[in-house]
C-alpha cells in the first residue's frame, strides 16, 4: 500500500452517526494499517465490482463499486472515490473516500455489474 500512495495521502471512511447525519473518520495511511494489523487473524478481501475512470492530463479519479469479505464471506459493499496523480514514479493516489452501502443508501443498480 505504501507505494501506491503519497506519503500524505489520507483515507476518508463515510457513516451514518447515532442521529443519523453524515460522520467521517479520517486515517493516515499508517493509522489505517494499525487498524487492519490489530483485527489480527481475520482475512479480509475487497473485491472490485465495478469501476470508471476519469483522466485528465496528470490528473485521475477512480469510482470503484466494492464488495468486502470477512472470512470468505461477503460482510460489506459500498464505493470507493480514489484520487490519484501521476509523477515520476508513475500514478500515485493522493485520497481515498469509501462509503459503505447501508439500509438508508442502498448501492444504486448503475454502480452493480
């Protein structure tokens, strides 16, 4: 994962809070990696179920419908907003905000395969 993103880069995770509204958790990379290590032995798997790319110039957004398992067995679905830029070294992603699907925001049939 590291060197996929620039080191700044910043994950975003959308929920609903206890009343409802719109909440946000925000995570460095390495925040993000303590969390998936203190899970222990659980084997996570993210699926990409369906993706569009958007490019300009150096620039480029990817919107990645997700399904996630826990265990081999489907736990979550949701969506992916990934920024990235290119240098250099190639395409690096600089942000990534996921919302996962809830009973409130059901995944629209136009993100499924």
């Amino acid at each position: 994962m590291k060197a996929l993103l620039i080191p700044e880069a910043r994950l975003m995770f959308m929920s609903a809070g206890t009343d409802g509204a719109p909440t946000y958790s925000l995570q460095t990379l390495d925040d993000w990696i303590a969390r998936v290590k203190a899970r222990g032995h659980v084997m996570l798997e993210e699926k990409q179920l369906k993706f569009q790319i958007e490019r300009f110039g150096n620039l480029a957004h990817l919107w990645s419908t997700y399904a996630l398992y826990s265990d081999g067995k489907q736990s979550a679905r949701g969506i992916n907003s990934i920024e990235a830029i290119k240098d250099a070294g190639g395409w690096r992603v600089t942000g990534i905000l996921v919302q996962a699907e809830s009973p409130a925001d059901p995944l629209p049939k136009k993100y499924l395969p």
